[in-house]
C-alpha cells in the first residue's frame, strides 16, 4: 500500500514538472514592440519648456521629446 502510494506520488510530482517546464518554454506570440503606438522618435505637445525621455527595451530604443508650458 505504501509502495503504491510512492509511485502515485512521484507521477503526480513528474506531471507537475512536466507541466511547469512546458509552460516556461512556451514562445512569446510577439514581440514587445508589436503593439507599440510610437515606435519611431516622437515629439509630443506644445509649449516653451522640453523634456526629452528615452525608452529602450529590447535593444530597441525610442526618444520622446514633450514640449509643454509648465
């Protein structure tokens, strides 16, 4: 009876982990830039004042430059 109980065990154990390792190696549909809206340098706003931020994030990197009075 234990025996039997072991082995239920260790499949249960083993389901798991297969299950685990299947979803962690599940590839990604896109990539982040997929559904970006600004992909390309972007100047945004109106205004006296600049703020220039640049964004990166899979080795892609887009500069938004803000203009605004405050």
């Amino acid at each position: 009876m234990m025996k039997n109980m072991q082995k239920t065990a260790a499949l249960a154990l083993a389901l798991a982990l297969i299950l685990s390792l299947a979803a962690c190696g599940a590839q990604q549909s896109g990539g982040l830039w997929d559904s970006a809206t600004y992909t390309d340098d972007t100047e945004l706003g109106e205004g006296a004042t600049t703020l220039t931020v640049e964004v990166t994030a899979e080795e892609k990197t887009v500069t938004f430059t803000i203009h605004t009075d405050g």
